[in-house]
C-alpha cells in the first residue's frame, strides 16, 4: 500500500481488535466450565470428498486460543508505533498483512479439527513466519537465520506429517474426532515410531535442545515484535501439538516416554539458561531463555506423563496444569521482555549490551516494565513465573510419592536441574537488566536514548499487567485450566488447588504444601512501615545528597571501567568452561616491559557444542555427497547414452 | 486365423536376417567412414529383400510397398545424403573409436548371446523364420553399442539408423502381414526428417565449433 | 490453619532483635577464639543506629532501583522469617509458602541487591554483584536439594508440616540422610550469610569482597536496612537449619508456656550452631574465588546422595 | 468433428503461419490458436463426462479421447496458451535486441504451433503407432525450438536431446512392434490386427506374456527417456535450460507429461496383461530414483533453469512412482499433480525468461541477488510460483503430494511415502536456499529497475490465478473427470 501510516493503523489496529475478540471467545468457553461441549464448524467447504476444513474449539484449544489473542492484542498495540520505524525504509504493509496472516494461522491451528486443516495451517505458519522473520533482508545474517528456521520447520513439518499419516493409518479417517485414542488401535511399534516423529517434530518448533539451532539465529533477527510473537506464540504451538497428540491421540503412555519429555525438558532447560549467560546480544539472550523456558513446559509434560503410567490420573492433571501455566506464563513475560528489548533497539540501534546502560534513568517506563518480566523470568515471588514453577516443584515432588519404581528419582532430580535453572536465570536477569539498564551509558546511541512512543508503552504495560494478574490470583486462573485437565486426564483439580477462598494456592492438599503470592505482597506491605517508622523515628535529620560515585576514592570513573556483560558472566564461563569450551586470543603488544602493554586485544568467542559437533559436519558432508553425485551428469554425451544402455541391459537381465 | 507357414521363406527371411546381423558386426569393427554408409545402404537392402519375401510369400502388397519405399529412402537417399554431407564438410575419413576394433567385437559377440537369451523364451513367433526376433533385438543392442562407441556426429546418426534397421526387421518379419500401412510409411517418414534434422545440426555444429567430434560437446554440466 | 497476630507480631519482633545479637555473638566468640576480646556484645545495635542516624551520599549516576533494593532485601529476609517455625512448630505465616517460597524471597532480596550493585556504575560494584549471583546459583539448588530430602520425608514442603512430621515417632533423626542433607545445608549457610572460607565479612581488601562489595555505595539508612536484613536472613537461615533437623522443644501449640522453653530452646541450638560456624571461621582460610565454586558443589552433590539416600532406606 | 477440429487448428495455425508475413499476425495466430484449443479441450472434457466415461472417437476408432485423453489435451491448451501469451514480449524483446534473428523469430511461430499438434495427436490418437510418430514429431519440432539461439550451449543441448531422444524413441518404438507382435493372431480378425489401444486393451489377457514383457521393458526405457526418469533424464537439464523461455515452459509444462502418457497407456496394456507386479515395481523404482536424484543435483546448483529442470525431474517422478503404487487415491493424485504442476513450472520459466533478458545470465552467483528490489513484480510472481512447486500451503501441490504420500500409507507402501517426504524435503532446502538468495537481499545496485509489459504480466500471473483458484476450489466436474481418468489407468474404468 502507497500510504505506510494507513496500513500499519489498519493492520494492527484490525489485529489488536481480532486479537481482544479472540479472548474474549476464548474465556467465554473457558468459563462455561468443563462440562461444555466443544464449540464446532465447518470453516471452508472443499469439493475434494476426503479434505474437510472443520474446527473444535474444546478446552486445550480454548486455553492456547486465549494465550494467542492476549499475546496478539498486546503485540498489535505494540506494533502501532513500532513500526512507524520503518516507514520510508521499507513496507509497513507487507509487515501488517503477513503479521495478520500468522496470527490468522495461529489461530486456525488451535482449533483445526482435521489432520488436513492442521497441517495446512501448520506449514502456513512457518511460511508467514519465515516471511516475517526476513522482512528486514538486506543483512545477510538474517537471510541465513530465515533459510535455517524455514528448513527447520519444513523437516519437523515432515515429522509430524509422517506422525498423523501413521495414526490415520490406524484410524482410516482424516479427522481429529476419529483420531482420538487411537493409539490403543495401533501395535506399540508404531505408537512408539509417532511418538518419537512427534516428538522431533514439535520438538524442533519448540525449539527443544538439540533441536533449537533455528531459535536462537532467527528470534533476534526479527523485527522486535514478531520476535514476541515468535517466541510467545509460535514455539508454543509446538507445546500444543505435542500435548494435543500425546494426552489424546497416543494413548496411555508406556513409561519411557514421559521420562524422554522429561530428560528432554530438563536438559534443555539447563542448556538454555547456560548459553542464555554467555550473550550479550539482548535479543538472543532471550531467546535462549525460550529454550530454557520450553524445557521447563516440558518437564510438566514429562511428568503429566510419567503420572498417566504409573496411574494417578490427578497428579497428572497437576502437572499438566504446571506445564500449561508455565506456558501462559512464559508467552506473557517472554512478550514482555521482548517488546522492551525492541523498545531498547528501537531507540538505541543496537542489540549489543555492552554499548547500552544508563537506560533507566532515560527510558523510566520501558524500564520498570523490563524489570517486571526480569523478575518474573526469574521465577522469584511474587510473580507469574514464580507460580507455574512452584507449581512444578510440586508436581515433581509428590511425584516421588507416586510409585516405587526407581524411575521415580527422576522427579526429583529434575527438580534440582529446575533450582539450578532458576538460579542462573536470575543472575542472566540480574546482567540483563544491570547492564542494560543500569549505570552510565557507554555509547552515545544509549547517551540519547528516548523513552518508547506511547502504544508502544501501552503494549507493555498490558502484558505487564498479565504477569501481575497471572501473579496474584493463580487459584482464579486455575479454574480455566478445568476443561482441559477434564478432556486430556479427566481429571478436575482447581477446587483442590484453591484454600482460603482462593486467597492461598495449595498443591492438591494443605499439608503438601501452600503458597500465596498475593499474601506475601501483603505481608510486604504490612511490614513496609517497619522502615520507615524507623526512618521517622531516627534519620529523620538525616540529609541527602548527591555526589560522583565513591568507588573506593577511584577518581574519574568512565563507562570503560563499568563491570561489562561479558565480565559479569565470566566466573560462570570459567565454572562450566568443560561446557562452553570458549575461543580465546590475546594479542599484547608492548614497548619495554610485557607489565606496561600499550594495546592488548583480547577476543573470547563462544560457539554451541551442537553446532561444532553436529550441524556443520552435517551440512558440510551433505554438500560434499552432493558434489560427488553431481559428477554424473558431466556433460559427455557418451557416458549419458551409457546409462541408458546399462538400464537397459539390466532391465533385460532381470526383467525377464 | 493364421496363413500357413511356407518353409523356404522362413528359411530365406532366416538366411538375409543373420546376413544383417553379419553386416552389423562388420560395421563395428570398419573403420572407413564412407565404407560405413556403404555397409549400411547394404543392410538396409538386405531389410528391403525381406520385406521382399515377405510380401511376395503372403501376398501382402503393402509390405511390398514398403520394400520399395525401404529402398528408395534407405538404400538411395539416406546414403546419399551422408555421403553428400561428408564431402560438404570434410570430415576426415578415419573412425577413431573409444573401445578397440578386438574388444568392440567380443562386445558384439556378447550382446548377440545376451539378445538369444533373452528371446529364447518367446516361442510364439518362429512362424516366419526363425531367431528373427533374436536378431532384431541383437541388431539394436549392438547398434546402440555403436553409438556409444563413435566419436562423430554422423557416426551416431549412422548407429541410429543401424538400430532403426533392426526394428524394422522386427516389425517385417515378426509380424505376418508387417504393420499397417500408415504407421509404416509414418514411420519411415519420421526417419528421414529425422536424419534431414540431424543434418541440420551437424552443419550447425560443424560451424559453430569446428569440429564433427561430439565428445567435445560438454560444456554443459551440472 | 490460621493466622493468629500475636504470634506474627511476637516473631516479627523477635527477628528484628534477635538478630543483630547472633551476629554480634558470632563476631565476639571468634575474637575470644583467636585471643581477641573484639567488639562487645552488642556493637551490632550501635552500629545500625549510627547508620540510621548518617546522613547518605547516593551516586550521581544511580537510578530509582538505587533505593529499591535496601527496602526489599530488608522486607524479603523479614518476611522470609515469619515463614520459618521458630520457637513453635507453626510459622506464624506458614501458610502464605513454605520452604520453595523462603527460598524465592531471599533470591528476590539477592536480586535486587545485586541490581542495586550495579546502579552506580562503580566496578567493585559490579564485581560483587556478579560473584554473589556466581555463588547464589550453586548454592541455592544445594539448598533446595537438601530440603526437597526433607520435604519428601515429611511429604511436605510447608516447614511447619515438616517439624511436626518430624514431630511423629516414625521419623529417624540418625537417617543417613538427613545427615548429609545437613552437612550440605550447613555449607550454603556458610555461602549465603557469606563466612569463610567463601567469603570474609571483615575484609577490607575490595578484590577479594563478595557481599560488601555490592554495598561499597551504600551508605546511612539504606546501609543500615542492608546490613540489618543480612543479619536477619542470617538469623533466619541458621534457625531453619536449627528447627528443621533438630525439631525438639517446638510445641505444637502456641501458648505462653510453649512460647518460653522455645525460645530457650532456640537460643541454645543457636549458639551451638553459631559455635560451629565460629569453629569453621577460625579453622578454616579464605577460598579463593573460582575454588569456591568447588566447595558449593561438594555441597550440591551431598544433597543430591542425601536424595537418593532417602530413596534407597525406604 | 470435436476431434478433428481440436486437432486441426493447431496444424492450420502452423501452416499458415509457414506463410504468413508480418509479424503481428503470427504472433496472433498463435495466441488465437491457442485460446481456440484450449476452448476445444474444455468442450472436450465437457462431452467426455457427457457421455459418462466412454470414449469419444472419430474416423472410425483413429481418434479416441477417454477421461484420460481429454485431462491430457486440457493441460496442453493450458500450458500453450500460457507460453504463446508469454512469448509475444519475450521475443519481441530478444528481436529489437538483436539477440534472434527475424528467421529464428518465425521459426519459433512456426514450430511450436506443429509441437502443440504433435502433443494433441499422441493423447488422442487410438493407434499405438500412430501415437510413437506423434511423439516423434513433437520431439522434432521441439529440436529446433532448443536450438533456435544458436549459441554454442544450445547447439549442444540439441544434440544431445535429439540423440538421445531418438535414441529413446528407437527403443521405444521396438516396444510398440512387439507389442503388436504380441497381438498377432490372438485379434480375431481375418488379415490384421488391430493396432488400436481400446482393442489391444481388450484381449490384454490373452497376449503373449514374455512378449509383452520385453515390449514394456523396451517402451519403458524409450519413453521414460522422453519423459526424463532417472537415469535416462541426461538431457533433460540441458534441453530445458538453452531452450527460449516459452519453449520451455512447454517442455517440462507438457511434453514430459506427454511422454508418461505414452508411458502409461502401455503400462496399462501391460498391467491387464501381466497383472501389477513387474509394471508397478518398475515404475516405483524409476519414479524414486528420479526423486531421490534430483535433491542433490538442486542443492549445488549454480544455474536458476537447471535447477528449474531438475525440480520438474523430481515431480514426473513423483507422478510415475505414485501411478506405481496403483491405488485409488495415489493415481488421483497423481493426476492432480500433473495438473497443479502444468500451471505452476512455466510460471517459473516464464520469470526465469525475465530474469535472464534483465541479467543476461542465469547463474545465481552472477545474478547475486536482490531481485525484489531490481524486478519486484517477477520476483513476487517467481516466489509464489516457487512457494507453489516446492510442495507449500495454499497452493494445491501440497494437496496433490499429500495424497498421495497418505495414500501410500493406507495401500501398504508406508516405505513409499516416507522416501518421498525425504525427497520432497531435500528438494525443498534447496529450492528455498537458491530462491531466497536470488530475490532477497541488496544487489549490486548496477542493474536498471525492470520495465515489465503487461503481457508478461498476464502471462504468468494467468497459470498462477487459475492454479490458486483450483488450489482452493476443485470444480466437481474435474474431479469427476480426474476420477474416470484414475479409473482407466487402474484398469477400472
């Protein structure tokens, strides 16, 4: 479209509304309860006999439908003035219409009811995505991370084909109704084959380890607010997918598949938050915390799994309800911190941390709203992500309860990776947010940073206010998980969950455990005026003022000397250096004495095990096998008419 | 119903269909390129005397106009037309091929054994002569071995018309009355444009990159 | 379960009061311990009114999070501190989290002293925050493992169901590992309140600070709240450790009687604890950083034995 | 009547055309032309459904159109009117610039009239040997459109496609004797057999079975030489690439699905005959090898059409090896595919035409990208075009090669299936991986922003409407007519 400022008002603006109305469908469904019956449709009619378009909005659908819409509304709020950025630079148009079009496919995922439908908008999605994620295509670096994400997405596109194409085999029919259960139709081998091809499948989307290599390459080279919707939206329909088939399609699950999805989600939980430390590129920093986040949804998973085998059905129900709160939880403060990263680019042009600081003082807003989803990321109370993970402590814990099978100390000791994830989370965030935004500048790009145009703001803001909600009132929110747990365990557990009128969250029962976030805030705030009674009582002379930071009597304190991102981490590269296996070079130069160097260069370049071992030999041999077939086709005619005359000899040999 | 067999034509068809075989083997292993042409305006005459037999012992007229027309494209003009285009562009008479004259004949040999062993099982042909069938498969096996063993264009177009000789003989003698008449004349027509087309391009080639040797054409690859 | 004030105001007073003595006790037994007779028993009350009542040079280059984090490391060790039973086996807000939430909160209060570290763009300042967040995050998954052992012995993570749990006549003290768990407990301990060898709170050489390097722009009021919560999440720390392995004399109920031999109780298991980190003070030299490390996850892997050692004597 | 009209307006095109002067009027007669087959095919299709799957003929049994046929003789007036529209700019660009010479020019006008003829002869013609001349004409006048530049490449890719064509066409036609060697005595007439396909069909059973089989070898070998299965597709890349852009869209458009035509009304013969076993095997290992060759040839490729030929190499072979597998929904889809890949391929070529009258080269590292921005309406059509054959949503490819890799599931070939989906991704990558570096990206900014005619425009942006229209909404009609057609392949009419 010719007029740029028309077209993004339109197109977001038409998205922010979809997006609200989504929602509200959405709640209203989940609000009905669980009894409900699933809301049905036919979306196109096809003339083909054996393509159906029909959808069902049941209680999975409806809880990953209202993460969806949120994040779209939030998001398209957002988009209004982010991308004002681009116009005159590029097509503001082309980002609005393919925006819509995810979110249109995203949607239509979620309550697809056919194979066909779902695949279609499957590929779509990675299609749209792929456009997305090119739009600014001018850098090399993000055409390549574009290739490399629509080639990942293609091969799991192939896996979770070939996965429904061995449940249709067994049920015969295209559709999800004749679907469901079918797995006890199937011999185990192939139940166990569509497992593991699901399991690659949305694993990849997810982005999984080993499977993550597309996210952390094509989230920071987005746009600001597709790399939200990628990361709060798109890897979660990985989440969905494997739910939806492993809860209703596999059937009951034989032990070494939850205890898979759970050593899956541990390790790539760690693995995560590991690399996560080692950037200082902001944006990729959060997208290895999509990694880690996406295991942790999945040791919810695994669990919900490993309960469904040893039979307890609630505990599973439990689980699956950690898992699904984590996810909404993820969606909301992962948004979050992804929108103020793009606020951070958008006014400084840079993804370095370490040409950025100082921000709070001049970006106050964006700030405050960074240090929120910084502290949810973090797990630490009293908000969302503190919640979903307490929930999955729980559910780990009284998992060793579960059985006596020696399978059971896999609970725990996952658990233990979820407090060492935890922990380094926090202090990733604590670098994050210190280096980003904290102390002085050190460039001139974040000395004249600007505060965020408004809708930007408000787009925050909104899902600020989600991380706070999902925060305060978990025994509220729990209650919409209802529906699903019934459908996927048959289970409903949210009255169990629920103490003092929903003022306190319980694990299943009082006595194995509460927790109260909003009690706590209160506690904080019954106990706030211990301070400053304090203060009345005997500062009150007490003066303020303000003066150069002391430092020890360190004169003259320049950006230079400021703790860097890389600095911050180093104690935590040093620790897991068997891990990281860091490249380094020092280069010194000096005059007299090696003590009085007059230009040293040092370089630490870290690069990913599974890159180095795994994907670059494969690319590399890939090319070179096709180089060697390619010798076929030489261009001597006589050796063409030669293969012509072998197949034909042959043919003669043994067709006859 | 079937006509009955008369045994001096199968034994005539026999005798001229072993000669063609002969002659092809010849063609191996000659190396002048206008002995070529000649050898094959021979075969081709031995191809015209079948269908000669042929219709003179079924009384079927259009296999003898086919014998005609045989004659006049294959024996008269293709012939001519090659040598014509020979001496146009002054290809030097010497066959250089990629196989030995000795392993080029063994080569022959074996095909040959290969084409009776695969025909020995089809039993429902030996009306009219016998290994007739054999024969044709054996004239176009070793015809395409030809082709894959000469350096030259024309030489290829040669081979071509060796092999087209060999379906022919199969579409003769196999068959008791020949095909019908449209789809024979059809497809010797479809021959010479084809060799009137090939000639086209080897003038072109020709000009284009000085050379008759089609080994050199691969600048295409990939 | 209920809230009942009295209780909650009783501890919250107890914390505030008790804990400047533990340190100060801590302080005078390792100076008697190396022949000193070091700072009376009080100082650490002088010390903090002297805080409240300076005046504070707050950084020029410092932000509103400056401010922020005094406050909540303050308010998140109190708080943390009403989760914890102390002289009876109910935490007066027991129910508002149990031992995931004791550790959530002083991680929040960690998370914005370090933040608060890094505000005024001082180097010392970073480097304190990135150790102390270094160190934290080994040692709070050892100290997660080490009550997870004890959380699923009691088959709760709520710390007053785990004292009664430990309360009942089935509970075996001497159990392997409950033994270790400790061991690794006491070593966080040793990290979090930062003791030798992982830190040296009186040190005053910058490079080798962990915990006061954060605070080398703090001063007056807010240094008072820092120094007062660490003492308290000390404090808090230590008695966790205290009542949750050695659960006797905690009443079930709460009355005036109770209330005195627990507290009698406590101030014994404190002391004898304090004894011991005075012991390992005094024995012991500091690490140097990239050692402790080490240490911390001796710790982690004695928890997780302690772990799988409930699995195997069950 | 409808037959013989449908035949003969391309051939009159052709003649007049060999003595029509100005220019206009060629390139009008052939667009005419075109329209005016393409209107035949649908009538045609409409009086084949008409007469509910049997047969129209004319000439006494000479001409024969069944469902088969008749999709055949749709997807020729598709891609020729496509290619003619297309051709009009195309060449009158190349004449001002010098780069074809008036002679080239009409020879193109002349030509591809008689290769369109040629192509409707061979789908209805009843006679097998009438059926090999055809596709003997269609390969030599298609010779000279390959070679119409002249340049040294083209010269060698017209050698190397008449050889080796003819060389194909030889064995083929030693397959179709024996055929009807086969025949011999078993029709019941007096005199001579019939050389007609409806009734060799009906005594298949009876025909000698060794003789069949060698027959079908023969054919196979010859014909899969000209609908370039693996490993006899040698000159298929180089045919392709030389040839002018309309050309050929032509070629991999129709005349390999020409080819698998010829292929098939054999492989139907035999199957009657021989019942499934060796015709099916057969077909499956050639239609995987094909698709398993293709991958790796398109991930080193260096030149946009011989990447564009190879992809049309992997998809015959997806066609063949799923009329291998012989079920139901295989073989419909199947046909869907060639349909859905007749409208998509030119498109690519069409563009591919653009880009080389814009570069003067084909080679992507001489090209270096950054087509959206130097001719963003070619690089738009192109990257539809290549999302469509590449196998995506919501173009039909997807559809077709769904069904049938889920048809392979259900009909017991799950091994099947999955080599496809390998293929079919292998492809993808680099397809995806060429593409994508040849559209985005900066560019050197040397090259003039493009000045596209509306003709091309319509040219390509046509096949692509239509395609996305039936990707969407598949008439009842062309299902109905596609399912007789699938019935007759299966032998069920």
């Amino acid at each position: 479209m010719r007029r740029p400022k028309l077209a993004a008002a339109l197109s977001f603006g038409a998205a922010s509304l979809s997006g609200l109305i989504g929602l509200l469908a959405a709640l209203l469904f989940l609000g009905n309860g669980p009894s409900a019956p699933p809301w049905r449709g036919e979306l196109i009619p096809t003339l083909i006999p054996y393509i159906k378009f029909s959808a069902r909005l049941d209680g999975l659908g409806a809880f990953f439908l209202m993460l969806v819409s949120l994040l779209g509304c939030a998001i398209s709020i957002y988009s209004l003035d982010y991308s004002k950025g681009y116009f005159g630079r590029k097509n503001a148009g082309v980002l609005g219409a393919f925006y819509n079009a995810l979110l249109l496919v995203a949607t239509v995922l979620v309550v697809a009811n056919t194979i066909w439908l779902f695949l279609i908008a499957w590929e779509l999605m990675a299609l749209t995505a792929y456009c997305l994620i090119s739009f600014e295509h001018e850098q090399p670096e993000t055409r390549q991370a574009g290739v490399l994400f629509f080639i990942m997405s293609h091969i799991d596109a192939g896996c979770i084909i070939l996965g429904f194409l061995l449940l249709f085999q067994a049920s015969g029919d295209f559709s999800f109704d004749s679907l469901r259960d079918v797995g006890a139709k199937m011999s185990p081998g192939k139940r166990d084959a569509a497992f593991v091809l699901f399991l690659l499948g949305f694993g990849i989307k997810a982005g999984v380890v080993p499977l993550h290599i597309w996210l952390p390459a094509a989230h920071p080279v987005a746009p600001s607010n597709i790399s939200a919707i990628m990361s709060g939206m798109v890897i979660k329909t990985g989440i969905y997918g494997l739910t939806r088939v492993c809860f209703e399609f596999l059937g009951p699950p034989p032990l070494w598949w939850g205890v898979t999805v759970l050593a899956v989600g541990t390790v790539s939980a760690v693995l995560g938050v590991l690399y996560a430390l080692m950037e200082h590129d902001l944006k990729r920093l959060l997208a290895y915390h999509s990694i880690e986040n996406i295991g942790i949804i999945m040791m919810g998973l695994g669990a919900a799994l490993l309960f469904q085998f040893f039979g307890h059905p609630i505990l599973a129900a439990f689980s699956l309800v950690a898992g699904m709160y984590h996810t909404i939880n993820h969606a909301a403060f992962k948004g979050l911190l992804f929108l103020g990263a793009g606020a951070v680019v958008h006014s400084t042009h840079t993804r370095n941390m370490e040409e950025m600081g100082g921000l709070a003082r001049r970006m106050p807003e964006t700030a405050f709203y960074f240090l929120i989803g910084a502290v949810a990321i973090s797990a630490l109370p009293p908000l969302n992500g503190f919640v979903s993970e307490w929930l999955t402590y729980q559910a780990l814990l009284q998992g060793f309860g579960a059985s006596d099978s020696l399978w059971r100390l896999a609970f725990p000791l996952s658990g233990a990776m979820l407090a060492l994830t935890g922990a380094l989370a926090a202090a990733c965030f604590v670098k994050a947010f210190g280096i980003t935004f904290l102390a002085q500048p050190r460039s001139d790009a974040a000395r004249n940073a600007h505060e965020a145009a408004p809708s930007m703001r408000i787009g925050m803001a909104l899902l600020t206010a989600a991380c706070l909600l999902l925060g305060f009132f978990p025994t509220t929110f729990v209650r919409l998980l209802d529906p699903l747990t019934q459908q996927l365990t048959g289970q409903q557990i949210s009255a169990q969950l629920s103490l003092n009128s929903g003022l306190v969250l319980a694990s299943l029962s009082e006595k194995a455990g509460t927790v109260s976030t909003v009690g706590m805030v209160l506690m904080g705030l019954c106990l706030l005026p211990i301070p400053f009674a304090l203060w009345l009582v005997l500062a009150r002379k007490a003066k303020t003022r303000r003066a150069p930071t002391w430092d020890c009597g360190q004169r003259g304190l320049t950006p230079q000397m400021e703790y860097t991102a890389t600095g911050f981490s180093k104690p935590i590269r040093m620790i897991f250096k068997a891990l990281f296996r860091p490249r380094r070079e020092t280069q010194r130069e000096y005059d007299f004495s090696p003590y009085f160097a007059t230009n040293i260069r040092f370089e630490s370049h870290i690069e990913e095990v599974f890159v180095q071992r795994l994907y670059r030999p494969l690319r590399i041999s890939i090319v070179r096998v096709s180089r060697k077939i390619r010798a076929l086709q030489a261009g001597s005619i006589h050796a063409y008419l030669l293969y012509i005359f072998i197949t034909l000899l042959l043919l003669l040999i043994f067709a006859l | 119903m079937t006509p009955s067999v008369i045994p001096t034509a199968s034994n005539l068809i026999t005798l001229l269909a072993s000669a063609m075989l002969v002659l092809q083997l010849l063609l191996a292993v000659q190396s002048m390129l206008i002995t070529n042409i000649r050898l094959f305006a021979l075969q081709s005459l031995l191809l015209a005397a079948i269908a000669g037999v042929v219709g003179y012992a079924y009384g079927a007229w259009h296999v003898l106009v086919l014998a005609v027309l045989t004659i006049l494209g294959k024996v008269i003009f293709l012939p001519w037309r090659l040598e014509q285009l020979v001496r146009q562009i002054k290809i030097e008479q010497e066959i250089r091929p990629f196989v030995n004259m000795s392993a080029s004949m063994l080569i022959c040999g074996a095909l040959t054994v290969l084409a009776h062993v695969v025909a020995r099982p089809i039993t429902s042909l030996e009306r009219l002569g016998s290994n007739t069938l054999a024969v044709a498969i054996a004239l176009v096996l070793t015809g395409f071995f030809l082709m894959i063993n000469r350096r030259k264009a024309v030489t290829q177009v040669l081979a071509i018309l060796t092999m087209e000789n060999g379906v022919m003989l199969a579409a003769i003698a196999l068959t008791t009355y020949g095909m019908p008449l449209v789809v024979e004349i059809g497809i010797l027509f479809d021959v010479v444009v084809a060799v009137m087309v090939l000639g086209i391009l080897v003038f072109r080639i020709r000009e284009t990159f000085s050379s008759m040797d089609v080994s050199k054409l691969n600048e295409l690859k990939w | 379960m209920s809230l009942d004030l009295t209780s909650i105001i009783a501890q919250t007073v107890l914390l505030l009061l008790l804990s400047p003595l533990l340190s100060g006790f801590i302080k005078k037994a390792k100076a008697r311990l190396q022949n000193r007779r070091g700072p009376p028993l009080w100082q650490t009350y002088f010390d903090l009114l002297k805080f409240l009542r300076k005046d504070m040079v707050i950084s020029e280059h410092a932000s509103w999070v400056f401010p922020l984090a005094p406050h909540l490391m303050f308010l998140t060790s109190l708080a943390a501190g009403l989760l914890v039973p102390m002289v009876t086996a109910q935490a007066p807000m027991g129910l508002f989290g149990g031992a995931l939430a004791l550790v959530g909160l002083l991680a929040l209060g960690r998370f914005f002293l370090a933040l608060g570290g890094l505000d005024p763009a001082s180097a010392f300042g970073g480097m304190g925050s990135s150790r102390e967040m270094t160190i934290s995050a080994i040692a709070e998954p050892a100290m997660m493992l080490a009550v997870f052992t004890l959380a699923i012995s009691a088959g709760s993570t709520n710390l007053g169901q785990i004292v009664l749990a430990s309360q009942q006549p089935g509970w075996k003290f001497l159990d392997p590992s409950h033994a270790l768990a400790f061991i690794a407990m006491f070593i966080v301990l040793l990290a979090e309140t930062g003791r030798i060898p992982v830190d040296n709170p009186a040190t005053h050489l910058e490079l080798t600070m962990i915990h006061e390097a954060m605070l080398l722009e703090y001063s007056g009021r807010y240094l008072a709240l820092i120094e007062w919560g660490a003492s308290i999440k000390q404090l808090v720390l230590m008695t966790l450790l205290a009542n949750i392995f050695f659960p006797v004399g905690l009443a079930a109920k709460t009355s005036a009687a109770t209330f005195g031999l627990g507290l009698l109780y406590l101030t014994v298991k404190l002391i004898l604890l304090a004894g011991a980190v005075v012991v390992v003070e005094t024995t012991n030299a500091k690490m140097r950083l990239f050692r402790v490390p080490d240490l911390l996850s001796v710790a982690f892997i004695l928890a997780m034995l302690a772990l799988v050692s409930t699995f195997l004597f069950r | 009547m409808l037959l013989t009209s449908i035949l003969c307006l391309p051939l009159a095109v052709g003649l007049v055309c060999l003595f029509a002067r100005p220019r206009k009027v060629l390139e009008f007669l052939n667009v005419a032309g075109f329209a005016g087959v393409l209107v035949l095919a649908v009538k045609l299709c409409g009086s084949v459904l008409a007469n509910n799957g049997a047969a129209v003929t004319a000439w006494g049994e000479f001409l024969r159109a069944d469902a088969l046929s008749a999709w055949m003789t749709l997807l020729i007036g598709v891609v020729s009117l496509a290619s003619s529209i297309y051709a009009v700019p195309y060449f009158r660009r190349d004449l001002a610039e010098g780069i074809v010479t008036e002679r080239r020019f009409r020879q193109f006008y002349v030509f591809s009239p008689f290769f369109t003829f040629g192509m409707v002869l061979v789908v209805l013609a009843n006679s097998l040997g009438v059926m090999w001349i055809a596709v003997e004409a269609v390969a030599l006048s298609s010779v000279l459109l390959v070679a119409l530049y002249n340049r040294r490449t083209s010269l060698e890719a017209a050698w190397k496609y008449v050889i080796l064509g003819g060389l194909g066409l030889v064995l083929a036609l030693f397959g179709t004797i024996l055929t009807y060697a086969a025949a011999v005595g078993k029709t019941g007439e007096a005199t001579m057999p019939s050389f007609n396909w409806s009734r060799l069909l009906a005594q298949a059973p009876q025909l000698d079975h060794h003789l069949m089989t060698l027959a079908f070898v023969f054919v196979l070998v010859g014909y899969g030489t000209k609908a370039g299965l693996a490993p006899m597709h040698t000159w298929l890349p180089d045919a392709h690439s030389e040839a002018p852009s309309p050309t050929s869209a032509m070629l991999s458009g129709v005349s390999l699905k020409i080819a698998i035509y010829a292929l098939l009304r054999f492989h139907i013969l035999a199957t009657a005959c021989l019942g499934s076993g060796l015709t099916r095997n057969l077909l499956l290992g050639f239609g995987l090898g094909s698709m398993l060759l293709a991958g790796p040839f398109i991930l080193v490729q260096k030149n946009l059409k011989r990447m564009l030929a190879y992809s049309s190499l992997e998809h015959v072979g997806l066609i063949c090896a799923a009329i291998g597998m012989n079920a139901p929904l295989t073989v419909f889809g199947a046909l869907l595919h060639m349909g859905y890949h007749s409208l998509a391929k030119p498109v690519l070529f069409f563009a591919a035409g653009n880009i080389h009258q814009q570069y003067h080269t084909l080679d992507f590292r001489r090209i270096g990208g950054g087509l959206a921005r130097t001719m963003p309406v070619t690089a738009l059509l192109l990257g539809l075009a290549a999302v469509a054959v590449s196998g995506l949503p919501p173009f039909g490819l997807f559809v077709s090669e769904l069904t049938v890799i889920a048809a392979s599931f259900t009909s017991h070939y799950v091994w099947v299936g999955i080599v496809m989906l390998a293929a079919l991704i292998v492809v993808f990558c680099g397809l995806l991986n060429k593409i994508a570096g040849l559209l985005l990206g900066k560019g050197d900014g040397s090259q003039p922003r493009e000045s596209i005619s509306a003709g091309r425009v319509v040219a390509m942006s046509l096949p692509l409407g239509t395609l996305l229209l039936f990707s969407t909404w598949l008439p009842g009609s062309l299902r109905q007519l596609m399912e007789q057609a699938s019935g007759i392949i299966r032998g069920t009419p």
